[in-house]
C-alpha cells in the first residue's frame, strides 16, 4: 500500500512475506476392526465420525480391555502405541446395528437417539421428553421498566431528581449506559429514541440534543429493534439459578406488540451482564441473537420465560432425570452434550444442518420416544467385505489420517470364516490413491508358504499400487496375548504403523521405517534364509526377520507395491505425501491473489524456504540447495491463455535421498606400503 506523505522525513511501510509453509503431520493411523464394545458410525450407530485415541488406556475405555475373540484389531492398536504411536482413529467394524430413534418437534426431525450399546435390544429403552413443572426463571420476571420525570432538560443533559428509596430505584439510577430512552413532554416524544451516554447522581446525558428551557418532561426506557434489553427478576438475588440467563438461554416474551404465535416472540441468549442498581436490586441486561423485529415499549408489563424441558431415560428400572435442559447448542445446558456426557443407555446426534426454525423450534415435543427399533445382533462371523469398505468411505472425511490398517481381513480362530479379502486390501490401495495423502500398510495372510502357488508371492502379485501407495509387510509376528493366554500370532501392520510413526517423530518422514525393532513383539510366524529373504525383497514384500535365536523382530525392508519403479521405496512415497500436504495447505493464503509477478516471487521464496528446511533436515539429497530442488513459476508454465483461465502453474523438481539398502563394500589388497593389511 502507498505511503501518504506530507511532511519531510521517514516514513514507515510495513509489508508481509508469504505464510511460511507448515509442516504436516505424518504419524496419525487409521485402523479398522472389530471390538468387544465401543461406539459405531452412523449410520450403523451413535457417532458421526471414527473416534480418535491418543492413548492405550483411552483406547482400552472405550473398545474394551480385551480383543474381541477371533480378532487382532485389538493387539493391531496395541502394537502401534508400543511402538511410539501417539495419535489414532479407530473404526469399530460391525454387522450390528443400534435400536434407533428420532425425536422432533411435531413438523421436523431434530435428532437421532441411538442405543449405547449395538445389538438386539429386548427391553425398550424410554427417553422421555416432559415439560417442566416450575420454570427455571421465576414467575414474575419481566423486562424491566424505567419511567422517570426530569424536572430539566437542557439539550443532551437530562435533570432527574434523585428519590430516597430502598429496593428498586425510581429516579436516575434506573437508567445505565447504553439505554435508549424517549423524552416526552404532555405524551408527546421531544424527538427519535436518544441513548444513554452518561448517568451520574441526578443527571443523565443522552446522544440526542432537545430544545432548552423544558422544565417538565417523562424519560421512559425503549428496546429498540435489534438491541439489548434489560430484565427483571423478582425475588432475593440469590433466588435465581446461576445459569437461568446464561448464553444459549432460550427465552420468550409476551405481549401485543409482538408478532408471533399468540403474541409471542422467542429469543436465544448471546450475551449477559449483571447490572447492581442498589444493594437489594439489579437488572440482567442481555444481547438477543437476533434481537425484536420491532420497538418495544414496555408501559404494559412483558412476562418473560424461559423454554427448558426435562428428560428421563430408562430401561425398565429407575430413570435418569435430565432437569432444564436447553434447546440451543450454545447452552451449557444443551441436552444433546448434557445427555451423551452422561453415557447412559442413549447417544444422540443432532441433525446436521439443523432445522431452520425459530428458536422454540428446537424444542422437542413433550412426549415419550421408544428406543428399540432397528436393533440387530452383532454377528462378527458373518461379516463381509463391504462391512470393511463402509469404513475406508468414513475415513475420506477425516483430514489428519496418513497410515490405514485393517489388521482382521484374515481371522485365524475356529469357527470364523475366512473370508476372501482380496477385494478389502485393494480398496485400502484404492483409498489411499483417491485421497492422495495417505499409505496403506497391508497385512500378509496367515500361513503362507514363501513360494509358489497360494504364496506370499501370489497375495503380492494382486496388491500393485502403480505409484507406491501401499506395502506389504511378512510374516505375522508373535506377541503376548492378553490376560494370562500363551502367546499368539498377530498381523503386524499396527506395530509397523506404530513404527513408522516412531520414525517420523524421532529422524523424519524421510527416514525408512526399516531396520528397527518392532516394539512389544517376541518372535515371528516364520524365519527365513537371506537367499529367501533377497528373492522376496526384490518382489516388493517387506520381510519382519529375527537375525538370532531368541533374537527380537526387526522389519528388514522398506518397499512399497509400485510398478512405476520411481515410488519403489516406502520413505520416498511418504516423503512425497508430506512435501505435498504440507505444500497444498501451506500455500493455501494466495488462491484469488492476484496472478502477478510479486504473487508469483511471494510462492517462489515460500515454497523454496520450506524445501530449504527439509535439505538441511536430510530429507533432500544435494550439496547446496540448487543440488536438491527447484521452484519454477515463470511466463513459460503461465502463458496468457493459462492465466485468462484463472491458473496458475508451479513446477517443482525434487531429489529425495533413497534408503541405502545394499552397501557395498569393495575391499582388497593394497601395495602402497611396506606392509600388506587386510581390513
């Protein structure tokens, strides 16, 4: 922006880089399975989105102590914390679903009320809506009238004689900053509503100027449309519940200067402050969300009331009484939170948008909803691909997820059907090329010869990822069980997960989650050759090997499933997703910024700072910068014609390190000494 200049000297102009670029996370993993207990995703169940767990204990309070039997999602999730997972999403898979309900208002659905539990529900759970059989706000309370007389008015400067009195005042002090007040003389208005700038002891000045020499006028307070109101409640001041007018607080006025139904008008609370008028009074002066359509002369008294309802829950025992509920989302009363912090026999979900609707609109109609409907037991056995698929199509909603797991696509216990998971595993290929900014960690099938027909090497030939969006991890790995069990073998995916979220926090993103202990493990399915292990290797399936007896697993190979042989190295996959998250978002501020040339050195140096960064971390190979990338925006990519279509095209050129897999060490003799040395 120019500078406005006028006198000589120096003048200062700020100006603003582009936002440098943030890094975005890595490590955050997605698991899907199922559990002994835990919520579901609608519309299965109770909980809009997969629910995330920063913890093993957390995990533990919500899907159960133990694993489900049969299944490994448990010890999947298990693995990953043991591992230096910090951080993930955990989708409960499931063939049940929750006896089910809606609740309205007699024209509109408002919410759904889902069982906390899923499976058949035998016994009818009850949650009754009943109005309230006192009010939260006393009876009485009414907006607060003011009526003065001034015995002076002098333009802006209004003379109120002050009047000895106890309990409510009737002179100057009814009046505070920032009401509006109309002036009459013989009940005739001096002018349009004034407000209050002032008020001291027998005075008051308003932002309005009236004629002089008035020696006889009526101040009366006014609401006027769209603005703040002031309330009075009867009764001791410490009679009022703390939270009666709170924010969020839907209250409804009567009277005939309104409009609604039955003179009515109801209002949500966005503001409140108590205002002291004496020491045995005070008003409550509230901003209204929207405010009255109209001005509101309070000469006749205006009863105000507050919409509250109860709500008992049962289940053919005692109920649990929810007292004074509110309809509005902003309340510290809102019965949607209030109902699920309790966690008893009901989750609601609020419907997404909400009704249009005035306030009172929100309100349930009083009367009992039976849950129970919908109901179905949860059959694990019987599950199917698309039980797992449903789950990958949740996950698109969540932005922070970089790794996928679906540990149980292969159960081992007797009784459950092995199913044919091929499909699961392509669509977890599938998701994480939609979605481009996640990888997905596969699971070899259990029992699996290392050659030849129904092989480790055949599960590989169907999982390719053309640009290395996935990778292959063998064998399963044995682990302790929980409780007092033998140990047992598990899917290793959640403990590599849990891995490469240690090497992310601990070397970086570029680093290969190879050559590292998996944490809580204590053997493998099988042991193999490194002849067996080279011939593997080169196919693209990472082997988990124990180098000595006795020894602890180490994942020994870092390949991803890509035919396009440049996205053949996990780290280099993961790499990429990273610089580009972290590129898209972080250059998000110049969308609809002018297309120019300052526009266009503004992401230059942004993009090329943050590249900086990653090059000295390691993540880049190069001596100096110029070595390692490039940042091009120039006339080139951005003809006219690109530029008339609103586009605007950057190229940059990127040279990751790749992991050293194969050193080579080349040794012999050396006859420049007297002595010959073999080292």
């Amino acid at each position: 922006m120019a500078v406005a200049v006028s006198y000589p000297g120096v003048y200062i102009d700020e100006f603003a880089p582009g936002a440098p670029i943030q890094a975005a996370g890595t490590n955050i993993a997605a698991f899907l399975g199922p559990m002994l207990k835990g919520p579901v995703v609608y519309p299965k169940g109770p909980i809009k989105e997969p629910m995330k767990v920063t913890s093993w204990d957390q995990f533990k309070a919500f899907f159960g102590a133990r694993p489900s039997p049969g299944f490994f999602t448990w010890y999947s999730v298990r693995g990953f914390f043991e591992n230096g997972g910090t951080a993930c999403y955990v989708y409960r898979v499931t063939n049940a679903r929750y006896a089910h309900a809606v609740i309205g208002n007699g024209v509109q659905d408002l919410a759904d009320v889902y069982a906390i539990d899923a499976g058949l529900i035998t016994t009818q759970i009850l949650v009754d809506i009943k109005k309230p059989p006192t009010p939260l706000l006393p009876d009485g309370t009414t907006l607060f009238q003011a009526i003065a007389t001034a015995s002076k008015v002098d333009g802006s400067e209004i003379t109120i004689d002050e009047i000895a009195t106890t309990g409510k005042p009737a002179d100057a002090r009814q009046f505070r900053v920032g009401d509006w007040v109309v002036v009459s003389v013989g009940g005739q208005p001096l002018g349009r509503p004034a407000r209050v700038r002032s008020v001291t002891p027998g005075k008051m000045i308003i932002d309005e100027r009236y004629g002089t020499g008035i020696t006889s006028a009526e101040v009366k307070l006014v609401y006027i449309q769209g603005g703040d109101i002031r309330v009075e409640v009867p009764g001791k001041i410490d009679d009022l519940p703390p939270d009666a007018l709170a924010i969020g607080t839907t209250l409804q006025f009567s009277g005939p200067m309104f409009s609604g139904p039955n003179n009515t008008d109801t209002q949500v609370v966005d503001g409140t402050r108590v205002e002291q008028l004496t020491s045995q009074f005070r008003t409550y002066r509230l901003t209204l969300r929207d405010g009255f359509r109209t001005q509101v002369d309070p000469t006749q008294v205006v009863p105000v009331t507050s919409i509250t309802f109860h709500v008992e829950i049962s289940q053919g025992g005692s109920p649990l009484r929810f007292n004074h509920l509110a309809a509005d989302p902003a309340s510290n009363r809102y019965y949607v939170d209030q109902i699920n912090r309790a966690m008893h026999l009901v989750r609601i979900i609020a419907k997404d948008p909400m009704p249009f609707v005035s306030p009172d609109g929100l309100v349930p109609s009083f009367n009992p909803v039976s849950v129970q409907a919908e109901s179905k037991e949860e059959k694990l056995p019987e599950l199917t691909d698309n039980d797992f698929i449903e789950g990958l199509n949740d996950l698109r909603r969540l932005a922070d997820v970089r790794l996928v797991s679906a540990p149980d696509g292969y159960p081992r216990e007797p009784g459950i059907t092995p199913r044919i998971t091929s499909a699961v595993q392509a669509a977890m290929i599938s998701h994480s090329e939609l979605m481009g900014d996640r990888f997905a960690v596969i699971d070899a099938k259990p029992d699996l010869q290392l050659f030849g027909a129904g092989s480790i090497e055949t599960q590989r030939g169907s999982l390719d990822s053309q640009r290395g969006y996935a990778a292959l991890y063998y064998p399963w790995v044995r682990v302790n069980a929980a409780g007092n069990g033998p140990p047992l073998l598990v899917p290793p995916s959640g403990h590599v997960c849990g891995l490469m979220a240690r090497v992310d926090n601990t070397k970086g993103v570029f680093k290969a989650p190879a050559n590292e202990i998996l944490q809580g493990t204590i053997g493998v399915e099988r042991t193999m050759t490194d002849a067996e292990h080279g011939l593997l290797n080169l196919q693209g399936i990472n082997i988990i090997r124990v180098f000595r007896e006795g020894g602890r697993p180490y994942v020994y190979g870092a390949r991803t499933t890509a035919t396009d042989l440049n996205w053949n190295y996990v780290n280099v996959r993961r790499l990429f997703l990273f610089l580009e998250k972290s590129i898209q978002t972080g250059i998000r501020w110049a969308v609809f910024e002018p297309s120019n040339k300052s526009l266009w050195d503004k992401l230059r140096h942004t993009i090329s700072a943050f590249l900086a960064t990653q090059w000295k971390a390691g993540a880049l190979f190069g001596d100096s910068p110029k070595d390692a990338y490039y940042v091009r925006i120039d006339d080139t990519l951005n003809p006219f014609e690109e530029q008339r279509q609103g586009r605007l095209n950057i190229e940059i050129g990127i040279r990751p390190t790749y992991p050293a897999e194969f050193i080579i060490v080349r040794i012999g003799i050396w006859q420049g000494g007297s002595d010959v040395s073999e080292g």
